[in-house]
C-alpha cells in the first residue's frame, strides 16, 4: 500500500525583482539592466520598475490566502535599487494577504552602491532583518572582469554598514557572496579573497563556483578560447582551502554552498532543500506551493500577459491546493543531498508516496551505483543516513548526483506515482 503524505501549506515567499544597473558577464537570470543610474522612485527605468510593481502586487493579490509566512526573500537582479518605500510597501501587500508570522526572516538581497547607510535605516524599518551582499570578490580587476559595477571600497563600506547594523541588534544577520574557481585564479588569491571576507565578521557566506551558462558573455569567450578557467585538480585545491579556512574561523559549511556561524543559517533556503512549498511571484520566478515546480515567463511583456490569463481563465493548477501533490521523488533526493545532514532513502520514498514494496524493488539499484562514492570516500553513511563527506563528496557532489539522475531515468515508467495526500 502506498505512503500517505501529507502535504503542508506554504509558508515561505519568494519575490523576483529583475532590474539591476547591468547584467554581469556570467549572469543567465532573467533580469533587466537599465543603467548605472536607474532607481526605482526617480531616475532612469524608475517609471518601468513601478509599472512591474503593480504587476507583481497584482499576482501577489492573485494567489490564494494561506498561513502566516515565516520566510519571505526578496531577490534578483537588484532588489535594493528599490526605495525603502517599494520595499515596505510589498511587505505590507504579504502582510495583508498572507500575515507575517512575529519573528520571520524577511531577506533583501542588496548590491554594493546601490544603497547608502540611511537607505539601510530605512529598510531595516521597513521590516528588512537579514540581507544577503552579492560582493563576489574584493579584487577591482577581478569585478571589472566580472562586468561588476561596484568597486572594492563601495563592498568595504557596505560590509561595515551591514556589521554595524548586526552588532546593534537592528539587523538579525547578513550575508555575504563570493565566486571561486575565476579565470586564473591561484591559491594565493583566493586565500586573500577568503581573509578579507572574513575581516568583515561576516556571519555567513556563500561561495559559488563560477558556471559559464549559455548566452553569457563568458560563454562568448569561451568559444573564442579567451577564458582560461581553473583545472579540476586546482579547483578541488580551492575548494578543500575554502572548507579548512573557514571551519578554523567558525563556519560551518552546512550546505554545498553555504557555510554559516551557529544560529545564521539561511531559513528561507533551508525551505527548498528541505523539499517544502514555497510561493514566488514575479517574472522568471519558480514557485512550488503544493509540490509542482512552475516557472513564470521570463520576459516584462510574457510575464503580463501570463498575469492576464490568470486573471481571465484561473490560476495555473500547481497553484491551486486542490492538485496538492508531494514533490517528486527526484526532486527531494537532489536537493537533500547538497545539505550537511544528507539523507535517509527509504524515508524521502516513503514520504513521496512510495509503498514499501516499491521502495524494496527500487533503491537497491541507487545504493549498488553509489557504493563506488562510498568505497572513494565521498559519501559515508551514518545509520540510515547517506551524507556527502566534506571537503572531498561536496567537492565531487556532482559525480553522485549524476549517479541518481541516471537511476531516475531507468526506473519504469509509472513506477514514482504519487498517492494522494491527506489533508492538513
């Protein structure tokens, strides 16, 4: 007899705000760059960022009413070249339609010189309590390279801004990104990257691999033959140096990416690895309220008129409680297995909806093509838990991970059907 699950109302949101100063050169997100001077209430693009804003409040109006939010990120593109106004004032559209739960992580990413210090004043009034700095690097050349518009200095000030703010008690946390494994990078450069970040008293920082993605102009040069990335043995070098350093300084790496002091953990992220719903509204945004990824058209003038089909013929079904299904089996597996606490099989089948039966004629076959991980010491098992090992499995995390995208594939059709799920 299959599993029974029940599925959970969401309670985190997501908002798209695509418009940023520039697009950088290894950026693929579906964005809207208006020049170094835009802002949203006055200046350049500022009369499209309030024409999106009505859409995106009109989408927010759209959804079906739920539970208090106990997450709320708001991201980009740029979101802090929104006023402090725009930005209360969807808090206060979320509040109203939904409720935000007393104590709630309200997230704003934020770009070095897009804001000042009174700028963050009044965010942090507006209810903004952690923020997430895309920094990216400390190094000028570096972000001129990286099509970057702020300059090291501009991320210093912001940095000792944000620290400011955490150290009064009037912002809950920040964060900052990073970006690793840059064309010629060495070492020694990235050791330096790694102790400025760290002078910051940063409580949590994202590291990212740079990913040449389609249509980037990185990915015009690498065509060319003029982008001269790291080799697999230096960027593994890089990797294990990020995960030493910063484990001797207090952060712990709880997720591929992510690694954090105690308690400033990013809630709103730990949402989608733990395979919950969540809301997002916005242009390009994914949302997964009742356990079906959508994602919204990618382009101003698509997203509009995907909000005026809503508006005349109903929502979209995975938006709709009544198609509530649990996210697929596949799903959970890979984004549970990027956190530190890795995963027990049976349990995540079972929770998807998969009988005993099906979970004894299946998950062999991913154990038997995961033994090599394990025999190379990239994954370990820990009771009924199976967790990358760390720097070594998080480093060749995507070794397994293509592993269980290959048993996914040979699985029978019809085998991951999903039983209905009972009412909360």
């Amino acid at each position: 007899m299959a599993a029974v699950r029940r599925v959970v109302p969401p309670r985190s949101a997501y908002l798209h705000i695509p418009f940023c100063h520039r697009r950088c050169y290894y950026c693929d997100f579906a964005v809207v760059p208006l020049g170094d001077k835009a802002g949203g209430h006055s200046g350049p693009g500022s009369a499209s960022i309030q024409a999106y804003l009505k859409d995106l409040q009109r989408e927010i109006a759209l959804s079906a009413c739920g539970p208090p939010l106990t997450t709320v990120y708001i991201g980009g593109g740029t979101p802090s070249l929104l006023s402090p106004a725009q930005i209360r004032a969807l808090l206060d559209q979320l509040r109203q339609h939904f409720g935000i739960q007393a104590g709630a992580e309200l997230t704003l990413e934020m770009d070095p010189a897009s804001f000042d210090s009174q700028d963050l004043v009044q965010l942090l009034d507006a209810g903004i309590n952690r923020v997430s700095l895309g920094g990216q690097s400390f190094d000028d050349v570096v972000l001129e390279q990286l099509g970057r518009r702020h300059r090291r200095h501009h991320l210093l000030e912001a940095c000792r801004w944000l620290n400011q703010a955490f150290q009064r008690g009037d912002l809950s946390s920040w964060s900052l990104d990073l970006i690793q494994n840059l064309p010629e990078q060495s070492l020694a450069d990235w050791d330096q990257q790694l102790v400025q970040a760290l002078a910051t008293d940063v409580p949590h920082l994202s590291i990212y691999d740079l990913s040449v993605e389609p249509g980037t102009v990185f990915a015009w040069r690498q065509r060319q033959g003029d982008l001269e990335l790291p080799q697999d043995d230096r960027a593994a070098e890089l990797i294990e140096h990020t995960t030493s350093t910063l484990r001797q300084a207090g952060l712990a790496r709880y997720e591929i990416s992510n690694y954090a002091r105690p308690g400033h953990a990013s809630r709103h992220n730990r949402v989608y690895w733990s395979s919950s719903g969540w809301w997002a509204f916005g242009m390009g945004a994914t949302s997964a309220p009742w356990g079906e990824r959508f994602a919204r058209p990618r382009t101003r003038q698509a997203y509009r008129a995907w909000l005026d089909d809503q508006q005349s013929t109903g929502l979209h079904p995975s938006l709709l409680r009544e198609t509530a299904t649990p996210l697929p089996l596949d799903d959970c597996l890979l984004v549970g297995l990027r956190c530190r606490e890795g995963l027990d099989l049976e349990a995540q089948a079972r929770a998807a909806g998969w009988s005993e039966a099906l979970c004894r004629a299946h998950l062999p076959a991913l154990q038997d093509r995961w033994q090599p991980a394990l025999e190379r010491g990239w994954l370990q098992r820990q009771g009924r838990r199976l967790r990358l090992t760390d720097p070594l499995g998080m480093t060749l995390s995507n070794q397994v991970l293509v592993e269980l995208l290959l048993w996914w594939d040979s699985l029978p059709p019809g085998v991951v059907a999903q039983s209905s799920p009972e009412e909360p």
